[in-house]
C-alpha cells in the first residue's frame, strides 16, 4: 500500500463531492401526519409535582391541606348527621349493659369488627379496605379470644336475655356504621378538627335531645332525678377521659391507620381491664382469660401487619397452594419442535413464507 500526498485543490474537490453525494442520499422528509399524546387527568397532579423543587413541592403540599380543610359549617354538617348514630350507639351499649351479665355484652360487641369489615368493603374509602379472608379470619379470632376472656369473668353462664343481645347487637352495626361512615365522609386526618367535631356532636345532642328527658320520665319508663355530688364526680371523669379524650384519640387513629383496626382496638379493652383488676385489686381468673387474652391481641397486631403490606392474604394463598398441591395435574412438557413454540404474534422480521411454519 503506498500513501501519495493529494493537492489541496484536488482534495477539496473530492471532499465537496461526498458532501454533495452525502446530502443527496440523506434527504430528510417530515410527514404532515402529528400525534398529539395526554397523560391522564389522574396523573395531572404528580406530573404537576415532578416538574417542581423540592420546596416549591412543600409548599404546595402545605397549601393543598390548608385548601382541602373542611370549613366550620361542613364540619357542623358532618357533626349534625353523625351525632345521632353516637347517641344510639352509646345508649344501646349501655341499655344491654342494664339488661344482660357484662361478659355477654362484649362478646356481642366485639361482633362490630365482623360489621366493620362488610361496610368497609361495601364502602370503602381507600385501598386497605378491601374485603380479604385473612381478615375474616383475624375477625374471627378476635372474637373467639373475647369469648374466652368474657366467660372466664362470668359468674352465671345460663343467664341471658333477648332484648339484652338485640341491644349489643345494634350497638355492634351503629359503630360499624359510624366509624365507617364517617371515614368515607372525610378520608385524610388532616381535613377533620375531630376537636371540633366532637364539640359540635356534644352541643346538638344538648340541644336536640333534652326532651327525652321528660318523655322517659313522664311515661315511666325511667324517672329523672338529679344525680348526688359523687354521681357528678363520675359523670365529669367519665365524660373527659371516657368520652373525650378515648374518643378523640380513637378517632384519630382510625383516620391514620383503618377501621378494622380501629374497631378491633376497642376489644383490647376487655382484657386490659380484667388484667387492670388482676394487679390492683388482686383478683383470680381461670385459665379461660390468658387463653383467650393472646387470640385478642394477636388478631389485633395481624390486622395491623394486613393493612400495613397493602392488603396482604396468606390465607387466601396457602389455601391456594394446599388446593393446587391436593388437586395437581401432570404438567404437559411442551418440545421445541412444536409449531405454536416458535409462532409470533408480532414478527421481529419478515420471515418468508416457507419458513413460517419452521423454527429457524
């Protein structure tokens, strides 16, 4: 091979001539055909995000919680309907706990964790309410393990009472009602004074329900005297630590974490009560009480654990996999001489037509 300087007026030429031959090759056409794309509606807000600092993102952070707050009259409006579904919920409670032994009303009680989980999933208002059977097992469990610890405090097992267990039942649905109710109504913590809320619920029930003093009273059915300086002692414990500090935290709760496990929450009373009695007043239980006080807490810390990992169902799944393993069938082993092996439903490449029905 032998290398031979060129003229600079000879390579320049040589050089213009590939440009010209280049440019003459790669012609570009644009088509007059254009395809305008949208993102969802759905999307709108965290393309919006994206696009902004991360200050700038706080900061509309902060103003979209300021925005979505429910103003006083919403909150009065929400307050107006929910207050008469706490009243009932209440009075039956307490009209059961009049009627029938105290075992027995929180064994029906604790059916509102069953309650809570049909309405949540018939009307949810996010992801983790959604119907799982790992959670009608938790439900369950819960409330074997409150039977246990109710009939180990039970002083006499036959007794029992029909309108007592109606009582304990409604009581059970108007707290599955309002607890899941109220969660659909309002679905962040943040847009909800609960303060204010519950202000708002204690001022109608004043206002709306004093007559029923004078109907009990003047139909017999429950006299109206006023109540001694020691019932007013319990009446004002009752009602700031009973009342308003138990129901504003439980509600809080709810709102961060799920009704489910809000409502099953409320049966680790029951135990904690017993033990309570069991360290202060020096009271003996039988074994019934320690073997249903761990199903009550153990069901308690697995609704949390499902609700946490986005509805997770092992029992769905090992169910599953016990029936694919009972009812299995052998696998058919596919050769890769079999013609739908090598068939594609989007060609790669045009393949001619002799070997379209061949594996290459």
């Amino acid at each position: 091979m032998k290398f031979q300087d060129v003229p600079a007026e000879h390579s320049n030429c040589l050089i213009g001539d590939c440009e010209s031959s280049a440019s003459r090759k790669q012609r570009v056409r644009f088509s007059n055909i254009m395809e305008v794309r949208q993102l969802p509606s759905t999307q709108a807000l965290e393309a919006k995000l994206s696009r902004m600092s991360y200050p700038a993102a706080k900061d509309h952070e902060a103003m979209l919680r300021t925005v979505g707050k429910l103003t006083i009259t919403d909150v009065a409006k929400i307050s107006f309907f929910f207050c008469f579904v706490w009243f009932l919920a209440n009075l039956s409670y307490q009209e059961a706990l009049s009627d029938m032994q105290v075992a027995i009303v929180n064994i029906l009680s604790s059916t509102s964790g069953l309650f809570t989980l049909i309405l949540a999933a018939i009307f949810p208002s996010n992801s983790t309410d959604r119907f799982t059977l790992s959670k009608l097992v938790t439900v369950a469990l819960s409330i074997g393990g409150v039977a246990l610890v109710s009939f180990s405090s039970m002083d006499n097992p036959d007794e029992n009472g029909v309108i007592g267990s109606l009582w304990s039942l409604a009581g059970a649905i108007l707290y599955a009602v309002y607890i899941v109710m109220i969660k659909r109504r309002v679905d962040r913590e943040d847009k909800l004074d609960i303060p204010m809320f519950f202000g708002f619920v204690g001022l109608f029930n004043l206002l709306l329900l004093w007559p029923g003093f004078l109907l009990l009273h003047y139909t017999g059915f429950e006299a109206f005297e006023l109540p001694s300086q020691l019932v007013w002692t319990y009446i004002l414990i009752n009602g700031l630590i009973g009342t308003v500090l138990s129901e504003f935290l439980w509600l809080w709760g709810c709102f961060l974490t799920s009704s489910l496990i809000g409502t099953l929450s409320l049966s680790l009373t029951i135990p904690l009560s017993i033990m309570a009695d069991i360290c202060m007043q020096k009271v003996r239980f039988s074994w019934l009480f320690f073997a249903g006080a761990v199903p009550v807490f153990l069901a308690f810390i697995i609704a949390t654990l499902l609700c946490h990992y986005n509805n997770w169902d092992p029992v769905l799944l090992g169910l599953r996999r016990v029936y694919a393993f009972i009812c299995r069938k052998h696998r058919i082993q596919r050769l890769p001489e079999d013609s739908e092996q090598c068939e594609s439903l989007i060609p790669l490449h045009v393949v001619s037509p002799s070997e379209g029905s061949l594996c290459s």
